[in-house]
C-alpha cells in the first residue's frame, strides 16, 4: 500500500481545508519544493498535489502552474529512485492533460469533468445540476464544468492509464466542484460505468472527514469498494483519502480485506500527527 502524501496549493502557498470549504483554511508558510523534497527523501514512492483554486473554479492559475513545474524539477533532481506525482484540482480538458503530462506529472486527477458526464447519462437533466449548484450558491456554466462532453471519447486507452477518477464523496451522495455540490448519484455505480469504460484507477475521498484530523471512517470506503469488487480485477487502483488522523487510521485501513492500492495524508502530517518515515517503513510496499 502506498503512503502518499499531500501538497495542497491555493496561489502557491501550501494550506490544508477544512472539509474542502474555504472559509476555513490553515497555512503553514512553507515552501513547496522543500517540502516535495522532504517527502522523497523520507521514502515517498508517490506524492499527491492539488490546486485547490482549480478544483473550485475550473482551472490551474499560472502561479500554481509554475509551482508545479518546480516541484517537477525538484522532483527529478532529488528521487533517486522514480517517485510518482500525481496532480489534481480543475483538470477538465484535454489540452490540460496533454500540457501536465509533458511536465512530467505522472497521473492526473479528474473528477468533475468526467463524474458530471456520469451523471448526466443517470438521467439527470441540466436544469437539475442548475439547481444544485444554486443551492450550492454557485452558478452551473456548461463551458466551465463540462467543457469538453466528449472528452472521454478523445481520449486514449495509454492516456486513461495516467488519468485517476477522482470520486468524491458526501455520505452517499457524489461532491463536485471543489466539493461545494452534491448529486444523489451513488459513487459506485459511476466507478462501475467507468471501469466499463476502460477507466482503472480511482481515488475516493470521504470530503465530510478531509482535513478534521478525527479519523478515516473506513465503512465509507468499504460500502462504495465492495459493490465495485465483483467487477474488479488486479488492474484497478483504489487510492482513499479523508480523516486520517494517526498511524492507527492507517493500521485499521492495511488490515481491511479490500484491495486499497494507495492512502492520502495531509493534514496529520502538517500537524505532526504522523512519522512519515515510520509509516513508509511499515505499510509502504
């Protein structure tokens, strides 16, 4: 199981959310390449990064683009051995990947562009996401949220393989743009719709517990996996996030009977909550 640690950026500054909402943010006044540097000496195989204002508004603003450039640079400066990035946080076209994939990133996380799609084909209407967004105080715009409705189609099975579904969770219910809507759609009929759709990696996020340090609820976790599990196989990646507080969290997750490929940490590293090093030394395979 891969210990992944998180860099969260919001106008280069990393910060960590609580619960995605941004009224309530922490900043720890460090530097990004620092801390990558940090990770990867101290055994990260992967390290997970997120623009939180591209999650929010659609699109990677230049200043965390070159943030994120750095860390690549750095990155391949200091991994001796290859240390994976994975980028997060307003990804919704195809240019967009195609651009972060020449960087160097190795995996990109889409959730919005592609989940709104799944949605869609559930029979829920624009009108629909109109009015849960404005319940969300935010306005639907089809050009920001979706803007390329085929961009599943164009892509390409080698170019799938660096893309993780981001699955965003709200009790059962799916989180959207920046985590601010919901949609009654369960999440695990929309990982089904997308394995079926050559899609092998997904991460899950339980938004309710992000950034709380009170600990990973892990039935979140294994009610959306096990209904996912008689169509699973070795090549699907489940990556889980959310609420993890101790190294307990991360006990009582390696030892479920589920196939977790990877868990994110943020927050209780900032907050020194967790040894990354110990945590590597015991879980990381």
């Amino acid at each position: 199981m891969l210990i992944i640690p998180a860099i969260d950026l919001k106008k280069s500054k990393v910060v960590r959310l609580h619960k995605g909402r941004f009224d309530r943010v922490t900043s720890y006044g460090l530097n990004p390449e620092k801390i990558i540097e940090d990770f990867i000496t101290k055994g990260a195989k992967r390290i997970h990064i997120v623009s939180l204002l591209g999650a929010r508004d659609g699109k990677i603003i230049e200043e965390d683009c070159q943030v994120i450039k750095n860390l690549v640079k750095v990155r391949n400066l200091v991994a001796f051995e290859k240390c994976a990035l994975q980028l997060g946080g307003g990804i919704r076209r195809q240019q967009e990947i195609r651009q972060f994939l020449e960087f160097g990133i190795d995996y990109l996380i889409v959730g919005t562009a592609i989940v709104l799609i799944q949605i869609l084909e559930a029979n829920f209407t624009i009108s629909d996401l109109s009015k849960a967004y404005a319940f969300a105080d935010k306005k639907f715009i089809v050009e920001r949220e979706i803007p390329e409705p085929d961009l599943i189609d164009k892509l390409k099975p080698e170019t799938k393989e660096k893309i993780i579904v981001g699955i965003d969770v709200s009790r059962n219910s799916v989180a959207l743009s920046g985590w601010l809507v919901t949609m009654p759609v369960e999440p695990a009929w929309i990982i089904k719709r997308l394995i079926e759709k050559g899609f092998t990696r997904f991460m899950i996020t339980d938004t309710t517990k992000d950034g709380t340090l009170t600990g990973v609820d892990v039935d979140v976790f294994s009610r959306i996996i096990t209904k996912v599990k008689d169509q699973n196989d070795n090549n699907i990646e489940f990556i889980i996030a959310g609420g993890i507080s101790s190294e307990k969290d991360i006990e009582t997750i390696a030892n479920l009977n589920l196939p977790i490929s990877g868990v994110v940490i943020g927050k209780a590293l900032y907050e020194q909550k967790i040894n990354l090093t110990q945590l590597i030394k015991r879980y990381q395979k």
